[in-house]
C-alpha cells in the first residue's frame, strides 16, 4: 500500500511512520540494549537518545563492540548551506559535537557548496559559498574540537579529493542513481556525479566512519555500502534521527524555504514569541473550558513536541508538562510560553557562542591539527 508520507533528501511530506521508515529503509532501530551498551562506554545517555530523537542506525553496534576491544572510528557529517539555518538543522551538529566529546574522535563536516548550487536553478555559486561561511560559525557553535574537526567546503576542497571522488563515481551507474534519488535525463550532470561527492568523506580514513545525520540522507548511504569495500573501506555506519515538525503542524519537517514553518538562529525574542504564539500548531482544545475539561493531543502538538525532542532536557520536568498539559491543567498558552523563554534562552546562548567562532574558523578549516593534515592529503 502506498504510504502517506514521503521522505527524500530534498523533501519530507506527511507525518512520516519512523517505525515503518525503518522497514522500508532497511535500517535498524535502536534498541534499550544498544543504549545501556553507549551508556556503558561513555558513562551517560545524551537526551535525544534517551527520548528517541535518534532512532534508527546501521552498524552502530559494531562501533560500539569494536571501540570495547581498543578500535576507534571517525565521525562524519554535512551541510548544504542556505541563508541562515533553523532549530532543525542544529540536531546533528549537537549531537555529533556530544559523541566527538565523550569519544574523543575526529569529525569531518562537509558543507557542499556545490551541491545546493547545482541543485537549485535560482541560486549563483557566489551566493551558496557566502552562505557556506555563515552557516559555519552556526556549526562551530555546536562545540566542536578544533584540534580534531575539519569542515570543508566542496568548491575548496575538491582537488584532495578528486581522485577518489572519481574511483567511486566509476562505481556507481547512472541507474542506480537515478533510482536512488528519483532523477530523470533531465537533471543536470553536475547533481548526478555529486552522490560520489557526499561518499568521499565516508573513506577520509581507514577505520569505520559513523554518521549522525536525518535519515533523509540515507539514501547516499545505502549507495556506499554497496560500493566500499571493493574500495577497499568500510561501510559507513550511521546513526539516524527524526525531524523537528515545523511550527505549523506535525507532518513534515521544517524547511528553510517556508519562514513560518521555522525559527532561524537569527531571529530575535519578539519575534520568537511573535511566531510561537501565532503559528505554533497546538493540539489544545478551542475554549479554556474545553481545554480544562479535555486536555491537549500530544501527538500533534507542535510546541510540546520541540520542548520534548529539543529544548526541555530535564526528564521531570518534560513528564510534568505532559501531565498537565494533556490532562487540561496547563493551557496552550502556558505552554507557549514555556516555549518561547526556552527558544529564546538557547538562541542567546547560540549568538554568543557563534561570535567567538569568527576567530576560530581559520582553526577548523586550515590551521587546527585535523585541518593542516587533511590539507596535505590527497585522497585516493
Ligand atoms: P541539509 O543541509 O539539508 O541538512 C543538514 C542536516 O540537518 C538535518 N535536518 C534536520 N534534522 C532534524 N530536523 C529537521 N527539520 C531537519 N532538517 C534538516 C539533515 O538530515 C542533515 O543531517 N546533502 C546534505 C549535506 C551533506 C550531509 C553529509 C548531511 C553532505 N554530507 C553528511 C549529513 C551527513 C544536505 O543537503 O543536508
């Protein structure tokens, strides 16, 4: 039976089935034992896998196994830069900085200039390398290691990797790819060679690469693990997570092109509230009778849905809000509130931190220990 949700790495429709995705998808939930198993290794639960932000993974098991038996592995993951990022697309960086903190491990971030050039008519290669600077300091502001994170972009970084970009793209048919990722003969040539670009960084080293990402991207990953080990590489493991829903409703994800879908990391406290209170999507009832009498659906509730996959970390507290919110003692507007001070206290944060990486991004792209190497290597 058809689904009614759709998931590509361009677009989410629908209120995607996570559980069903994973059948689809091929993937494998993670499980309480995968999680007491990384609780064991690191020593905590990062809430986003305590609350199953982070879902589903392929191969994270033998990360894990491995790293038990004295064997490290690589994090890698990516970006391709628009004007000004939203709440959404910090899940990644987040908790890829977590991991890179508890691991100790490198990171590699591509940001794929290219790829958004090539992909939208309107957009020039100026505008995409423009935005690929000022989503970077987003990114740096995440809490990477300067010492061990390297973020690329593809346009400056191409001719390290050329040749391995090539070996893999020798690897892949034009059917293959066009049924991966639903392009006809109409599509540019440029966005059918880019798949091998986004693999290249799975290979950047000779251990197990894990990447957390949205599982948009799986679809680039179920393409490497056909080809990387006749490549003589591992296949990439991933961890993969859910979409934060758009301020509007619950189907979907949110998207930079829909502004009142989204809260940007620019946006300042008036409007955070001014967008909270008027698009936020409740599942709350109509009247405050209503409301007090019936209580909200959490399923759909948009603002209970951030605080719980984002922005209220404390265990306690998220149970308190969903008792009284869904028993009708808390009304929409509370809820709101909460919200908006939430958003607003984490984006104040965000901004300091984001102005210190302006001195820091020459550390994470050429001069840091990770960067200065990468830069001396070609890849092959
Ligand atoms: P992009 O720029 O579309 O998305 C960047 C990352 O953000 C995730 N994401 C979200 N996560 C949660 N909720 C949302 N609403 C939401 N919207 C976006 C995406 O899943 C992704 O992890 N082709 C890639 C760039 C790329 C990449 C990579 C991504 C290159 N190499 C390696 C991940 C890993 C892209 O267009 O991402």
């Amino acid at each position: 039976m058809a689904e009614n949700y759709s998931v590509t790495p361009w677009e989410v429709k629908g209120k995607v089935d996570y559980d069903k995705l994973i059948v689809q998808f091929g993937t494998q939930k993670i499980t309480d034992q995968l999680r007491r198993d990384l609780q064991s290794a690191v020593g905590e639960l990062h809430p986003m896998l305590r609350r199953e932000i982070f879902f589903s993974h392929r191969d994270f098991d033998i990360i894990l196994k491995e790293w038990k038996e004295g064997r490290s592995f690589f994090l890698y993951t990516g970006r391709a830069p628009s004007l000004g990022m939203h709440i959404g697309h910090m899940i990644p960086f987040v908790f890829t900085a977590w991991l890179q903190k508890k691991f100790g491990v490198n990171v590699y971030i591509e940001i794929t200039d290219d790829e958004k050039f090539m992909r939208n008519l309107e957009y020039s290669l100026d505008q995409t390398r423009q935005w690929a600077l000022d989503n970077i300091l987003d990114i740096i502001a995440a809490g990477f290691d300067p010492d061990k994170t390297f973020i690329f972009q593809d346009t400056e970084y191409i001719r390290n990797m050329y040749p391995l970009a090539i070996k893999i793209a020798k690897k892949l048919t034009f059917s293959e790819v066009k049924a991966t990722f639903g392009l006809d003969v109409s599509s540019n040539i440029g966005i059918i060679f880019y798949p091998s670009l986004q693999i290249v960084p799975t290979m950047f080293e000779k251990r197990r690469c894990l990447i957390p990402a949205g599982i948009d991207q799986d679809p680039y990953w179920r393409l490497q693990r056909d080809i990387a080990e006749s490549l003589g590489y591992y296949k990439a493991a991933q961890i993969h997570s859910k979409f934060l829903p758009p301020l509007t409703g619950p189907e979907g994800k949110m998207s930079s092109s829909v502004p009142e879908s989204a809260i940007y990391l620019i946006d300042d406290h008036k409007t955070v509230e001014r967008k909270v209170m008027k698009y936020a999507f409740s599942g709350g009832q109509p009247t405050v009778e209503l409301q007090r009498k019936l209580g909200a659906n959490l399923d759909v509730d948009v603002p209970y849905q951030w605080l719980y996959y984002f922005f209220e970390e404390d265990d306690q507290k998220i149970k308190r809000i969903a008792e009284e919110y869904s028993s009708g003692k808390m009304l929409t507007g509370e809820i709101k509130q909460i919200l908006v001070e939430k958003i607003n206290s984490f984006l104040d944060l965000h901004r300091e931190r984001r102005e210190r990486a302006r001195d820091m991004v020459k550390d994470f792209k050429y001069e840091g220990r990770l960067a200065k190497a990468m830069w001396e290597k070609i890849h092959e």
